[in-house]
C-alpha cells in the first residue's frame, strides 16, 4: 500500500485540521495522561508539571469541543467533583502517538 501524502499546507485539508487540533502545546500531554483512565482535574495537574490551572481548563475545554475529552460531573453541589476521560475518538489516537514515540526513540535529538 502506498502512503498518501495530502498537501498540508492547503488549509482545506483534512491533514491539516487535525494538525493544528493536536498541535497545541499540551494537547497530546493531556492525551497521554487520559489514555490509562479517566482523571480529575486536580490529578491531571499533578501529572503534568509546569501546566496552570487556567491552560489546563481552557486545554480540556477545547479538546471536549473537539469531540476528544468527554467531561463527566460526579457531584454537582459545591465543591464540584468532574473527571475527564479520552472519547473513543481520543483513544484512536494511542496508535499514532505510539508511532510518534518509537519514532523519538530511534532518532533522538543530537547531544550539543
């Protein structure tokens, strides 16, 4: 079967779309801690360091726009408890980022 390259740079394409979707810099982070389970929010920051509270909301609300994150309240009066976990359209995602990983592992970055 021969790989079917699209014209990326062409905003129409279907590639590019989702590109720019996961390209966000915590997006595929978010995935990666999803892809055991779901989390709650207080969890998810634990796992990813360096990440605020705010980007961390606005990330999880973008992905759920997306049809990637589904947000699910376990007690609505105060305090709030929600947990995130990945859509079945978040979990085909485990593929390529496994291909993306093998990839960084045969071709580390060169030492300075």
């Amino acid at each position: 079967m021969d790989l079917v390259v699209p014209d990326v740079l062409e905003e129409s394409c279907a590639t590019r779309r989702a590109l720019e979707r996961l390209a966000a810099k915590w997006r595929v982070l978010v995935v990666y801690s999803l892809l055991p389970g779901p989390q709650r929010h207080a969890d998810l920051r634990r796992r990813l360091p360096g990440i605020t509270q705010k980007v961390l909301t606005e990330t999880l609300r973008g992905m759920e726009a997306d049809g990637l994150v589904e947000r699910r309240v376990l007690r609505e009066t105060a305090p709030q408890h929600v947990e995130y976990e990945l859509t079945a359209l978040g979990h085909t995602l485990r593929e390529p980022l496994a291909a993306i990983c093998a990839w960084a592992l045969e071709h580390p970055p060169a030492e300075i």
